[in-house]
C-alpha cells in the first residue's frame, strides 16, 4: 500500500521533529551533568596549579633553611626567638597616660 506523498513527507517530518525532541528531552539533563563535571574539572586544575606552586614556595623555603644561616637568624628573629646572648628590647606605646603639660 502506497501513502500519498504528502502524508509521507509529514510522517517523515513527524517522526523527524519527534527524534529531534526525544534526544533533547533525554540528553539535556546528561549534557548538563557533563558541562556541570567539566566546570569542576576545570576548577580542580586551578587549585591543583595554586598548591603546585605553593609547594614550590616551600621547597625554596626548606632549601634556605637548610643553606642560609642568615635566613634561618632572621626567620627565627621574626618569630621572636634569639640566640643566648642577645637581648631584646620591647617598647610600648602606653596609651593610657595624659599628656604633660
């Protein structure tokens, strides 16, 4: 049985259409799955390049704290620690007291 030809270029237009929104239907939510992975894929890369170089920072650090005597005295300097025979002078502004006239 022969269908005329306009109603097989619309079943073919309808069975077309309907494909067209199936795949839409079905793969939208997968597509916005993937897109969603591919943003945090792309995040997880920054974060992975900050703590590489931060790593690189450390291991310069730990090469000059192996190294440089002076690095290590000034480092320790700043933290508030001295060497037996120094003495440190702390001076504080004493924010309480009126001024002399």
């Amino acid at each position: 049985m022969m269908l005329p030809k306009q109603l097989s270029t619309s079943l073919i237009v309808f069975i077309g259409v309907s494909f067209v929104f199936g795949v839409i239907v079905f793969m939208g939510p997968e597509y916005r799955k993937h897109a969603q992975h591919e943003r945090r894929l792309e995040d997880l890369r920054m974060e992975r390049s900050r703590e590489e170089a931060r790593l690189q920072e450390l291991r310069v650090r730990q090469q000059r704290f192996q190294t440089d005597r002076d690095y290590v005295r000034k480092t320790a300097h700043e933290l508030g620690m001295v060497e037996p025979h120094e003495v440190i002078f702390r001076f504080h502004e004493d924010s309480h007291r009126t001024p002399r006239r």
